[in-house]
C-alpha cells in the first residue's frame, strides 16, 4: 500500500510537472520584445550551453566557480553568497543552463556522463579549472547497491520513484497527458505542502514570488514546442537521476590529495525529499566527503540567510562553520 504521505507527494511532484508545462510561450532572441540572448558555448556534440557570469572578472579572479542548477530551475537561479565576500575573495561564478534547460538545447542522448562531460567541456571552453564539489541536498538513488535493505525498505519516498519511473518509461504520453491537466494543485498549494518543506521552507517560499523552478526569462524555446521540449527535458533528467547507474557512487575512491577535503555535502536535517539519514550513510560510506547539516533545514536550504557564504568558506578556506556540524548521532553501518 501507498501511504497518504505518498499520494501527497506524487500529486504534488506532479504540480510541478504541469507548473512547468504552463509556462507562458517564451519570446525568441531576435523578437522585438525578446529577452537578449545569452553568451553560449558549442560542444563538440554541435548542442549550444548558455551561460552567464557574475562575481569579479575571469582575469582578475582568485577562484572560479560553475553553478549547477537541479531539477526544474536553470542558470537565473539565485546564489544568495554577499557581494562583499565575492569580492574579498576574489571569486568569478559561472551559471549555465543544463541541457535542455533556459537557453540551451535539448540533449535526446542524456546521462550521468554527458552531464559531467558538459561541465568538463564547459570549463575548458572557459578557461576554469576545477578543483573541488559542494553539492546542496544531492540526489539519492535507492537502486544504488550499497544501500543496505534495512535503511530504505520502509521509505516511501522509494516506492514512489519506482512508480513514478514505470510510468515515464513505458506510458510517457499518458504522464504528459496527466501532468498538463488543470486538476493539478497550483504553485501556492505546492509551496505551503508540508509534505514537502518543512516550516522554514515554508516561511523562504512565502518571501519568493513563487516557487523559482522554471521563470519565464530562463526559456527562449522555440514557442510551438515549449510544453514538449519542457516535459521532456524534466522526464529525462529524472529518469537518469533514479533509473540505472553503471557505478556504486558509494564505492568511490577520493580523487583528491591525500589529507585534503575539496568534497562537501550540504543536507538539511529536516529534507522531505533527500532523506538526511541516508545522506548520512552516504557520507559515512565515503569519509572523505565532509557532510554539513542545517539543523532545522528543509531541502531549500540554498536559500536560507548565510548559507552560501559558509558554503563557500568551506569549499575556497576550509573553514567549517560548526553550526552545521551534524547531530551526535550514529551513522548507519
């Protein structure tokens, strides 16, 4: 049986979908109201990436930083770091849109390699080494093998996936179908779900002139194809984020020095959508990954007051802010 919690869940994962399929049509570049286009790089694949850059100057920069926006949201997305930290740091940001996201084209050959293979062309095309990761409320995918039995048999979050994936594998038409009817609860239900925030989610949400997953300003689709192209790009990216991986993330092996951290984990303690008991079997798996948790955190936690700042102290000073230091509580083994 599928729980209430479950239904709950799905409805609104599906709320989501059709929020992102409504998008009023988008304005072509070179439209007399378009929004102007963004620089963008060429791949090797002939697909174009949009980017944009904030922070110092490339030339001028101490560190460089590329932001990789989830599921649902694109290169606008906000980076709540301050100016004056940027500055003093001397740090260039570089957000670009994933594929098949905002401004940049569609890839029908998605996977976990073309995203990493998009990052890496991406920095080379830019001229940016890359030298370390902090990851914000990752993904957790409960077909991982390491995952022992007993730690994600009763999660209901599990069974939903399984089912959410057989639909869009085998009845894509019908999910398309089902997630554009207008039955589906709006962002203002989503936003107050308390099966998906918890109440400081809830109070951020209440700030943000709606859920910031797709603007209006990210897509420059072409406007008769917009409801597919989106539809397609969400189904893809969440069928590769939970179907089959070729590897155990969980048996990877630091590609760092030795004795130094350049891995980051950040994880709220109270996420209802990556469970932050399993993130921390994750990092347990992996000790040299650092794992840094908010407390009373939710899965927005990008958005939370200072965060961004201790997220970048860690990652460029190594500097750990000992609020988010992780509960005493025993890592699952």
């Amino acid at each position: 049986m599928v729980s209430r919690a479950a239904i709950v869940l799905l409805i609104g994962l599906l709320g989501m979908f059709y929020q992102a399929t409504q998008l009023p049509p988008p304005n072509r570049p070179d439209s007399p109201n378009g929004v102007p286009a963004s620089p963008r790089v060429r791949l090797s694949d002939g697909r174009y990436l949009a980017y944009r850059e904030k922070g110092v100057p490339k030339d001028q920069a101490k560190h460089s930083i590329i932001i990789v926006h989830g599921f649902g949201s694109s290169k606008d997305m906000n980076f709540l770091a301050p100016q004056e930290l940027i500055d003093e740091l001397g740090i260039y940001i570089l957000q670009y849109d994933r594929a098949g996201y905002g401004e940049s084209d569609p890839n029908p050959k998605r996977s976990l390699k073309s995203e990493a293979l998009d990052i890496e062309e991406l920095a080379d095309q830019l001229q940016i080494g890359l030298a370390g990761v902090a990851m914000i409320a990752p993904v957790i995918n409960y077909q991982w093998p390491s995952f022992p039995e007993r730690l994600i048999k009763e999660d209901y979050r599990r069974k939903l996936i399984k089912w959410t994936m057989s639909l869009a594998n085998y009845f894509p038409k019908l999910l398309h179908w089902w997630v554009t009817q207008k039955w589906l609860p709006s962002n203002s239900v989503i936003e107050k779900n308390p099966a998906f925030f918890n109440k400081r989610d809830i109070d951020i949400l209440e700030t943000i002139p709606g859920f910031p997953m797709l603007t209006k300003a990210s897509y420059i689709f072409l406007s008769l194809v917009l409801e597919q192209v989106v539809f397609d790009t969400l189904r893809g990216d969440w069928m590769v984020a939970f179907g089959n991986w070729e590897f155990d993330p969980l048996k990877l092996s630091n590609p760092f020095p030795p004795n130094r951290t350049s891995a980051h984990i950040w994880q709220g303690y109270e996420d209802k959508v990556v469970p932050s008991q399993i993130q921390r079997f994750v990092t347990g798996k992996l000790p040299w990954i650092q794992y840094h948790e908010v407390p009373d955190g939710g899965h927005l936690i990008v958005h939370y007051s200072g965060l961004c700042e201790a997220i970048l102290k860690a990652l460029l000073l190594g500097e750990e802010n000992l609020s988010y230091r992780p509960r005493p509580e025993v890592f699952v083994s």
